[in-house]
C-alpha cells in the first residue's frame, strides 16, 4: 500500500483556495483542530475522496503525489439532480467568517476567600477579540488562544504592568530566549524561558535589573508546580499618561 503522503499538498490547497482551516471544517462537519492535524497527519482514508471532491482534485494524486492533480473527470449532482462538472466552477465558493477571534480571559484569584494563595481561572466576564489573521499568519489553533493580564512591571520596558497579552496553548515546548505564561503554584508570571541541563529551567525577566534570574531544578519544578500555559505571541500596551499641551 503506497503511503499517504497528503499533508503539505491538502495544507498548500487550502492556502491556494484562500480557506482556514476553521471554513474547510465547516464544509465537513468536523473539528478544526481535525482539519489542522491532517497538515502533517495526512488526510484520513476514511474521507479522502470526499475532501479531494471539495477542492476539486484527483483523490490518488492528493493521496501519494501520483496521477493527474486535476479531477475534470468529476461529475457532481446538484440539489435538482442535475449533473455539472466540478473542475469547471473551481474556485467559485467563498467562505464568509468573521474577521475576529473571540478569545477567553484568565486571570490569577484568591483560592479561598481571605487566602493568600491564588490559582489561574477563566473570567468569561470580559472576553476580549482578536483579527483572525493575525491567529492564522502563526498557525494558532483557534482554541488553543488565550488572554491573560500582564501584573507587575519585571517584563518593563517590553510589556508594561496592565498590558493585556495573548496565549498560543497550543506551544508549550520551551524555545529557549521567546516569552511564556506560566502558573507556579498558582501564581501567573510571564517570563522569558530557557533550558537548563537535568531538565531545569531558567526564568529571566525583561526587567532584569530588579528581578535576576530564577534557576530551577527538575525537581524543583514539580515540586512548586511550575507549569507552561503557553507561548505569549501578542500584548497590548496603553499609556498610562496623557501628555500636557504646551503653551495653553
């Protein structure tokens, strides 16, 4: 059986067509993060000719590079039941979604009323929106977005106290020297993270000059349950302070 290679020509389709991964799922009645998976999965058996008739292409090509790409062989019944060919009205469908991203809040609160300690919970008083070509031009799986507020100023001068910053869930492996949101027993900090040997992790703050680095061993790790939510990819930042006009 020859290998389903369909991947990064279902992923360059797509982009071809100029449809997200969110408007293909629509056409199939599935989950995005389905449709998302088959850019390196490969397209399922079970519905490869049924996603090969929506892009208008030849299932065996779509499937192994083999063959001719295009399906003008292809003939498709209407709501009348009339017959009309596929290739010929290629193109002509648009998906119409909405240009923002409706993304959740997080925020660190008391555990326990009067406690001190704090935990990380969803706030769905005051979501906030995102262009969706903004989540798309990353690769964001739509789901895996998050909002959360920036507290402090160990981030300053890159992201001020009050900024509000956006979460990829979905990128929790440590690139060394780019900014997460992590929770650390219950507490939310965005910092800059690099490995360490045995496991560790270092946590660096923009502001280094009043926070020095923090070094922590695996076992430390778990044991202060030190967790990455995810990459922080956007921030927002609005000045505090209104300039005076001069001469008035």
């Amino acid at each position: 059986m020859k290998k389903n290679t369909s991947g990064p020509r279902f992923k360059a389709l797509l982009k071809a067509a100029n449809i997200t991964t969110t408007g293909f799922a629509e056409f199939l009645d599935t989950a995005p993060q389905n449709v998302h998976n088959w850019y390196t999965r490969g397209v399922p058996a079970h519905i490869m000719e049924a996603v090969a008739r929506k892009l208008s292409v030849n299932s065996d090509w779509l499937k192994t590079a083999e063959g001719p790409k295009d399906a003008k062989h292809l003939r498709l019944l209407d709501e009348s039941g009339n017959t009309f060919d596929a290739q010929a009205i290629r193109g002509i469908y648009t998906v119409i979604e909405p240009t923002d991203i409706e993304l959740s809040v997080y925020k660190e609160v008391p555990a326990a009323q009067g406690s001190s300690k704090t935990h990380v919970v969803e706030d769905k008083s005051q979501p906030v929106r995102l262009p969706r070509s903004h989540l798309d031009s990353l690769d964001i799986n739509h789901a895996d977005a998050i909002c959360a507020c920036m507290i402090g100023n160990s981030m300053d001068e890159k992201i001020k106290d009050g900024s509000t910053i956006a979460i990829d869930r979905g990128l929790t492996q440590i690139v060394d020297g780019e900014i997460y949101a992590i929770e650390h027993d219950g507490m939310l900090r965005i910092k800059y993270l690099h490995r360490m040997p045995g496991n560790g992790l270092r946590m660096r703050s923009h502001n280094s000059a009043e926070y020095p680095d923090e070094v922590f061993r695996a076992a430390q790790i778990e044991e202060q349950n030190i967790r990455v939510l995810g990459w922080v990819f956007w921030w927002s930042t609005l000045n505090k302070r209104r300039p005076p006009v001069p001469f008035l």
